[in-house]
C-alpha cells in the first residue's frame, strides 16, 4: 500500500506497468493483467484515474475474454464518468464506440442495440469538435443501421459524415463516406442516385493529392464498386475495363511501402481495409467476373490463391470480412465445380460452407439462401428433382427478397428448370414464369439473368414441340449472351437450337449450332452440354453416313459418360450427400451419416 505521502502517479504508473506487462506477455497473462487493473480502485483514485482504468479493464475484457456482462459494467462506468470530465475526449469517445460495438455483438438482444443507438447518437452531438471521434461515431452508427436492414438512415448519417468531412478540409474522408453511402445505395439498387454519387467520388479520388496507399486504396473502393455494379447487371463484357484498372491498382498497392508518417488532418486519420484484405477482394471480383463469362479454369485459379491468402491471413486476423470472402468464394467455385463435372468436391465445399455459417449467426442469416440455392443446383446436377424442389423453395422462403433480388430470379429461374424437367407441374411453372417474363417488366436490371429467362421460355417451348417459338427465345439469348460474352449461355442455346434443327430434320444447320456448341463447352468446360453436343454430333454424323465421325463422336460420349457417371457415384456416396433433406433451421454438422450407396436415377443424366 503506498503511504499517504506519495504522489497517486507513481502507485498508479506502477500497476499500469504490470498490468501492459502481463497484457503482453507470450502466452498472455490476462487474469494478472485484470489484477492490477482492479488494485486500483483500492487507492480512490481521482475521477480521470478511474474513468481510464474502467475504460482499460473493459477493453481487455471484452477483446480477451468471454465476460461481457463484467466487461460492459466497465466500459459503461468509463462513459458515466468520462462525460463529467472536461477535455477528456479520447476516454470519452473510445468508451462510446467499445461500448457501442459490444452491444452490437450482441445483435440478438434487441434491447442492447437499441442502448448502443442513442449512446452513439449523445456520443456523435458531443464530438464535433474532435473531428477524428465524430467521423468514426458517424460510420459506427451508420454501420449499426446497415446491419439492422435499415439502408436509408446508414446513407443519411453517411451524407452528414461526407458533408462535414469536406467543412473540417479532409476531402480522403469525404470520399471514404461517399463511396461508403455508393455502396449501400448500390445494395439497395438506387440506381439513379448511385451513377451521380459515383462520378463524384471518381473527381474527389482523382484530384486528391495525399498518402499514396490511401489515394491508391480509395481508388481500389471505387473501382471495386464499379466492378461490382457491372456485375450485378450482367455486364461481362463492358466490366472488362474497370476490371482491368482494378488489378493494375491493387498491383500498384502491392509495391507500396505503409509510410508512418500521420496525416496532418486528424480527419485523415482512417484507412478502409488493409492492403491484404484489398488483394483478397480483388481476387474475389475476378472470380466473380470469370464465373459469369465462363472462364471456369481461370476462376479455379483465382479462387485458389485466393483461399491460400486467406488461409494465412485467417492465422493471424479474426476479422469476421475473412469468413465472408471466404463463403463468397466457396459459393462461386461450387457453381464451378458442377458445370465441369465435379459434384463430389462441390458437396464438400457446401458442407464447408455449413461449418463456416454454423461458426457465425450473422453469416448464417446472411448466406443461408445462396446455401440452400447452391444445394439445389447441386439436386438438380445428381436429378434429385424434388429434394431441387424443396431447396429453392426454402432458399426463398429465407432470402430477403428486398435487398437480393438477383438470387430471387436467379433462384426463380432454376425452379422454373426444376418443373420443366418433371413435366407435370404446369400451374406452378406458369405462375413462376410470368414473375420473370423478359419480354416485358422483368423485375431485375440484370442483362445475365434476362438472357437466362430467355433461354428458360426455349427450353420450355422445346419440350412442348412448339419449335418456332423456341427459336426465337433461343436466337434472343443468344444475341444477349455474345453481346456480353456469356459463354456457357451462348454454349446452352446453341446445342438446343441444334437439338430442334437435329428434330426438323435440318441436318446442316443442327451441325452449325452444334459444332460451335461443342468447342465452346470444351473451352469452359461444361460437362454436361458436352455430354449433350457428343449425343446429337453421334446421331447427326450416322443420319449423314459420316461412320468415322459418328464413332468418334459416340466414342466421346462414352468418356464423357464414365466421368459423370464416377462422379455422380462419389457424390451420392459421401456422408454429406445427406444434406440434400435439410431444409429448415440452422446448418446441420457432423450430423452426416454414409450412405451405402446412390439412390438416384441416372436415367436423364445419360
């Protein structure tokens, strides 16, 4: 105990020292750390003495232990007293925004994030004058309302952070709020405002002359979003630019060195993900790019590095955006994977994918859909119709059709394949088909998805005999598909518009489709328009008396045959196949059981 003589600094600097001692030690020390911390308030303190040491003992707790209620007792101490302090922001403010994002963490508790709201809100109307606590408090808050689904408060605060930015001279935070507010405005598909927003912020990264990491990663952000925004309409072609200047970017970044030199402007003092995290979502938009223009052993090559990236960065950083690339990234190689005829390594990528989501609540809610979505493509690859059926229905039974759109159709139009192929589901096919009519009111921007329509309302014409009809929904895909260079789109159509000209008896122009069809599907590669091309060129080739190439082509369909046919049998064989019957509730794992072998008919397949 220190005698009444001694000044309160030097007890008080003493225990601190242990305290960061024990904080640091290798393994950390966290119990002793907390000691020292609680001694203390043995020696009654003065108010910023005690103010600070709840402020520190909640930090520690809430970044090191599992006690949040203690943890939260602290940090709400530290905001009480801090407040009845003049000059005292740095305590105030950091109590305010940890105590915040605790309350945040704990989403479910809906009386805890409606404290965190009006504490964020006093917290942002008493920082004005402390220009860096005030933007921060700002994007809090308008981080807090995005997670709560409410987009038009998040780009409000957003705009009131962007204005006063540019009044407190920092014109780098001004454009970290504006292209912030472009990307919620983007998730809610305000197109309209979003083309403006976006031209502004390309002028403000453009003229801003600054750190040349943060000029290059705001520039990152904007292209990002450009990138992503072409992708959401379907635009492969016209991406390819952006796309472009985006990998020179993050190239760029990469060279750069991190100066320490701190900004002069303590606005400044932000930056909006570290150059790692920007290499991995740049990796993650290429995937996303080749996916869609059916470069499926290129997106194969990205997402492979990608993963290793991610792989390490995960060792070091618990950020929760890393499991989000992840699951993005699992869910794009999946749909990989089932085009090029590897089903068995793709259900072990959704199961995955279950195991990430089971680790988080907030992914789960987020990506339970595209779960769902991605085990009925996987249904639909092995013709397990109706567990297909029961998956798309309950990915839109969980989705939020509000701000996923894009799934809503793109779940919509596999539904709608899903009843073609049984034939005997006319009223619910109809019903499903008059929700995504491209010929008119198609109720997404995206030019894939209405190409896809199209190609649906052919395949459906087909099966019906109505050929002339097929032709013309098959002719418009595929005017949309080279327009934008979708490929395994352009590869579909051509090889049913081969099957109708093979039907009509039209031999010459059944082989100029199916010619085509064949080379762009080996260059993908899709297994099963392959499968498809090899049948009709073996029954084009023997109805023309071509022997040598019928047999070369039969010849092909037998290896394409075997291949699906192992796979088809590895898949359904895997513990994991089992997943195809959970529809409800949250992701079943280690709940797999073998089975002996496939129950499912191969009959369609081959």
């Amino acid at each position: 105990m220190a005698t009444s003589g001694e000044a309160p600094e030097s007890w008080y600097l003493a225990l601190l020292g242990f305290a960061e001692h024990f904080r640091t030690s290798s393994p950390p020390k966290i119990r002793l750390c907390v000691h020292c911390l609680q001694a203390v308030f043995q020696f009654k303190p003065p108010q910023r003495v005690e103010a600070r040491t709840h402020l520190q003992l909640g930090s520690v707790l809430y970044h090191h232990t599992k006690n949040t209620e203690l943890a939260r007792s602290h940090l709400e101490k530290a905001w009480f007293i801090s407040q009845q302090i003049p000059q005292f922001e740095d305590v105030k403010f950091e109590a305010a925004s940890l105590l915040s994002e605790l309350y945040c963490q704990q989403l479910l508790l809906h009386n805890l994030v409606d404290s965190a709201k009006p504490l964020l809100r006093k917290a942002i109307q008493i920082s004005q004058q402390t220009p860096y606590w005030h933007c921060r408090l700002l994007f809090q808050l308008a981080q807090l309302h995005t997670l709560e689904k409410d987009l038009v408060s998040a780009c409000d605060l957003l705009g009131v952070g962007a204005e006063y930015a540019r009044v407190v001279g920092s014109e780098y935070t001004r454009a970290l709020f504006l292209l912030s507010k472009g990307m919620l405005l983007l998730m809610e598909r305000k197109l309209g405002e979003v083309h403006p927003l976006l031209t502004l912020c390309g002028t403000i990264v453009e003229n801003w002359q600054g750190n040349p990491i943060q000029k290059e990663s705001l520039r990152v952000f904007f292209l990002v979003l450009q990138v992503t925004h072409y992708l959401d309409a379907g635009q492969v072609k016209s991406v390819k630019p952006c796309l472009k200047q985006l990998q020179q970017c993050i190239q760029t970044i990469s060279t750069l060195h991190d100066d320490e030199i701190l900004p002069s402007n303590p606005a400044d003092l932000f930056h909006w993900l570290p150059k790692e995290h920007m290499c991995v979502l740049v990796y993650l938009v290429t995937v996303m790019h080749s996916m869609q223009a059916g470069y499926l052993e290129k997106a194969q090559k990205y997402t492979d590095k990608a993963l290793m990236q991610l792989e390490k960065l995960k060792m070091l950083d618990s950020s929760p955006i890393l499991s989000t690339f992840q699951v993005i990234l699992l869910e794009h190689i999946i749909m990989c994977r089932l085009v090029t005829g590897h089903k068995a390594t793709a259900l072990q990528e959704i199961s995955q994918v279950c195991q990430l989501c089971a680790q988080s609540p907030r992914l789960f809610t987020n990506h339970a859909s595209q779960l769902h979505t991605l085990l009925g493509l996987y249904c639909i690859s092995v013709n397990c119709m109706d567990n297909a059926e029961a998956q798309f229905t309950a990915a839109l039974r969980v989705s939020d059709l509000t701000t996923h759109q894009e799934l809503w159709a793109f779940i919509v139009t596999n539904l709608a394949s899903v009843y073609i192929r049984e034939g005997n589901r006319h009223q619910e096919l109809y019903s499903l088909l008059e929700r995504i009519n491209p010929d008119h009111n198609f109720p997404v921007s995206s030019h894939c998805l209405r190409a896809a329509a199209f190609y649906i309302r052919g395949l459906l014409s087909f099966f019906q005999g109505r050929y002339n009809e097929a032709k013309r929904f098959l002719r418009e895909t595929l005017k949309m598909s080279n327009a934008e260079d979708l490929n395994r789109l352009t590869a579909c159509s051509l090889v049913l518009l081969g099957h109708i000209f093979y039907v009509l008896g039209n031999h010459r122009e059944s082989n100029n489709m199916v010619v085509p069809a064949m080379q762009l599907a080996s260059k993908i590669p899709d297994m099963s328009v392959q499968l498809w091309s090899s049948a009709l060129l073996k029954d084009l080739n023997k109805a023309c008396g071509n022997t040598i190439d019928a047999h070369e082509a039969a010849q092909m369909h037998q290896n394409f045959s075997q291949q699906l046919l192992q796979d088809h049998i590895a898949a359904c064989s895997l513990p994991e196949h089992n997943l195809i019957s959970w529809t409800d509730g949250p992701p079943p794992v280690g709940q797999f059981q073998a089975q002996n072998g496939p129950t499912t008919s191969l009959a369609s397949l081959l």
